[in-house]
C-alpha cells in the first residue's frame, strides 16, 4: 500500500522558496500542505495536519520560525545561512535535540551530482595531494539587509570544502571584508583560510557582480579539477595534458536534496547536511570574521 505523502509547509515562497513550492508539485512522496508568510506564519505551524516545514525566509528570521517549529513537532528543513549567530546555531542544536524531530540545513551543493562526483574522485586520489582549494561565488544581488555577504555567501564554499574534506578547526585566517555601500555590514570579501586537517582555500565572494561566477578548483600533485555551474561542462579534470570531462546525468540539486529530506523523515535517519553541519558551518563563518577586519 502507498504511503500518504507527507504534507508540507513552505514558509517565504519568494526568491527562492518558490522553487520549494514549484517541486513540491510533483515530488513522490511529499505534498505542497500551505504556504506561509510573515503575516500568517505562527497559524501555518500550528495546523495539525502539517507534518514539515521548509523555512526559506530571510536569515533575520531563521532562528525564530525554526525553534516554532521544532517545538510544534515537525520536521524543518531550513533554508542557509542557517542563522545569523554563532550563539543562535547552538540554541537551534538544543532545539532539535529536544523536538526528536528531523532537522536539515539547505546547503544544496552537497546534494549536487557534481560535487558527489568530485568527492569521489578526491576519495580515489585522482588528484593526489591536494595543494590548495581557490572559490569565487560573485553575483549581481540580491543585497541583503540582515546579513553580509559572507555570511550569506561563503556558506556554500565552506559548506563544500567541509563535505570534501572534514577539516576540523581553522588554524588561520587572512583577508578582508569590505563595506561598498555605507551598510555597515560587507558587500565583498576575499580570504585566505588554513584547516587543522584540509588543504588551504581561498574564497572570495560578493554580491555587487555584474555577472555570476560560482566556481570551485582544487588543485593537486597529480592535476586539478574545477567546478563551474555558469557553464555545460560542469566539472574538468585536468590530468597532464589530459582534460576530462565526466559524464553526469545530472539532477537538479534542490530535487536530490528535497528527496533526500523525505527519506529522513520516513525513516528517522540522519541527513547529510544536520544540525551538526549546520553549527559546524556556522562556526567556520563566526571564526573567520572575528579574524578578518570589519567592514
């Protein structure tokens, strides 16, 4: 017998989150329950016959709907930066540790067919020893008014470099934010990071990019490989004077990680990116900028 589809709240349909609701459409196994936003927000949660919520809300108010809905017992998957403090990530982790519900952060690299491939060959030891990883994640806005770029950007290159290669603690740190606009919070910011147990990278970001640029290299011993979503030909190897380019059937990301949160729920397993990672990140985020000059 078929199971009935897990129903579904998605709460912030815009920029983003419409794309939650777009899949929620024909996803097996879940079911789009309502729609919620800054008004009606609180109701949407306390509908009994809602089992998740997808938050995918400004980071302003992370904390606030999660910890709602964890404590009305469901099951949340939350949309990155997962918070805008360090202190609210650890809040959240006791949070979900006393709801026993399914917590997920959408860190939706890690469920991108390319970077698995990636990982794979890393584990294989394609490249050899790695010297250095080199990230750019640069687009035209949106602006945030609750966060600055890092933090709302670099999220994804750390949240990669953390599932690439488990580097633990950061050692050192040197860089610089830069504020462009008089926010007071950073619209650019280039930094040098070095792991405890990972090669060193260098990420830049920025939101004020007349183009998008979302590029990953690793260099190696043996060759590189690089990662670019702007173009066809996602991932290159380059092995002497040998370029691959590996055939992916590639998914959309968001469909493998949606699919993979479903799957959690039904059978009460761990996801990949779980409040565990979530803090992990945010830590990452909070050690680099309290070692970076302010903007």
């Amino acid at each position: 017998m078929a199971r009935t589809p897990l129903k579904c709240a998605v709460i912030g349909a815009g920029r983003f989150g419409k794309h939650y609701v777009r899949l929620l459409q024909d996803i097996k196994g879940m079911s789009l329950g309502a729609i919620g936003d800054q008004s009606n927000w609180k109701d949407v949660i306390a509908d009994p016959q809602i089992d998740c919520v997808i938050i995918a809300t400004p980071a302003m108010h992370h904390f606030s709907i999660a910890k709602t809905a964890l404590e009305a017992g469901k099951h949340v998957l939350l949309e990155k930066p997962m918070t805008r403090t360090l202190e609210e990530a650890e809040r959240l982790k006791s949070a979900v540790g006393r709801s026993g519900r399914i917590f997920m952060v959408g860190h939706q690299y890690l469920y991108n067919d390319h970077i698995n491939r990636l990982k794979n060959e890393l584990n294989k030891g394609t490249l050899g020893r790695i010297r250095y990883v080199w990230g750019e994640h640069l687009y035209p806005g949106p602006i945030r008014s609750d966060v600055g770029c890092f933090w709302e950007t670099a999220t994804h290159e750390l949240a990669i470099i953390d599932y690439l290669f488990s580097p633990k603690r950061i050692r050192e740190v040197r860089g610089s934010r830069n504020d462009l606009t008089g926010s007071g919070r950073d619209d650019f910011a280039s930094v040098w990071i070095e792991f405890e147990a990972a090669p060193p990278a260098a990420v830049t970001v920025s939101w004020m990019y007349p183009e998008k640029i979302r590029r990953l290299a690793i260099v190696g011993e043996k060759g590189s490989a690089v990662f670019d979503e702007q173009r066809d030909e996602k991932l290159k190897f380059y092995l002497g004077e040998k370029i691959s380019v590996p055939r992916i059937a590639a998914r959309e990301p968001l469909r493998n990680e949606l699919e993979h949160f479903i799957k959690c729920v039904r059978e009460g397993k761990k996801p990949l990116t779980d409040i565990d990672h979530g803090v992990r990140i945010t830590r990452y985020l909070d050690t680099i900028q309290s070692l970076i000059s302010n903007p």
